[in-house]
C-alpha cells in the first residue's frame, strides 16, 4: 500500500528511496492495492502545478506514470470505513483501503499519522528507506 507521499516523491525524485519502491511495482514485483478515491488523490496532487515544476515531467508523462501503476494495482472495494483513525481525513481514506484490502504494509513518508492507527490493524507502517532495510533484513543479498 502506498501513501500519496511516496507516489510524489517517486515522481519529483527518480533515484530516491520512493522510486525504487514504485520501480518494482511497476515490475509487478511488489503488489499495491488501491480504490478509485486514493487514484483520484494520486492524480489530484502530481498533477499540481508545483509538483509537476519539482518533478520536471510534462503532465503527460506524470499520467502514464500514474496509469501504468493503476494497471497494475489490485482494486480495492473499502466496503467499511473505519474511522476517524488519523489527524488527517486524508490519511484515512488510505488506512481504509489498506484494511479493507488486507494490506501487510503501508509505505508513507509521514509514518507518524499512520503507525498508532495501523497497529490495531496489524499493519506495519514504513519509510520506503525503511522497507528496504527490513527487506535486506530478511533476504539478504547472496555474497
């Protein structure tokens, strides 16, 4: 599952943490979940004038981005609504399409609004930097 703020992130920087998240989702490596709100959300936010400044990318080349990772994202249907869980109504809508989709993880970086929440849900909550060291952590590279 992953949070608006990796999805910007990936997009303003292509060799950061987050984009080496989103790479292997696009791969079909990894499996997001996502409902047509936190879709909307994505495209509401990159497609903002300042974001698409930061990025460097046309908003064309921001869209097919954003299709090629709802192509490959598992529909979620948030049949219940759990909240209020989170400071932000944002992060909410978030935490509901991770527990409605059964989510292991949730990738953010504002892991603060998410953690106390996620763990009544038994669902971890990382930074993309994070996510790899428990990945590395648990499948370490063959020497």
């Amino acid at each position: 599952m992953l949070d608006t703020s990796v999805i910007i992130t990936a997009l303003r920087s292509p060799t950061g943490a987050a984009a080496e998240v989103v790479r292997p989702v696009l791969r079909g490596e990894f499996t997001i979940l996502m409902d047509y709100k936190l879709a909307c959300e994505y495209r509401e936010v990159a497609l903002r004038s300042e974001q698409l400044r930061a990025s460097g990318k046309s908003p064309a080349e921001t869209v097919a981005i954003l299709d090629a990772l709802e192509a490959v994202a598992e529909p979620v249907l948030v049949a219940f609504q759990y909240r209020p869980l989170s400071p932000d109504p944002n992060d909410d809508m978030v935490l509901d399409v991770a527990i409605n989709g059964k989510a292991d993880v949730i990738v953010t970086n504002n892991t603060k609004h998410f953690r106390a929440a996620a763990k009544h849900f038994d669902l971890d909550v990382f930074t993309p930097a994070e996510l790899f060291r428990e990945l590395w952590s648990r499948f370490p590279y063959p020497q």
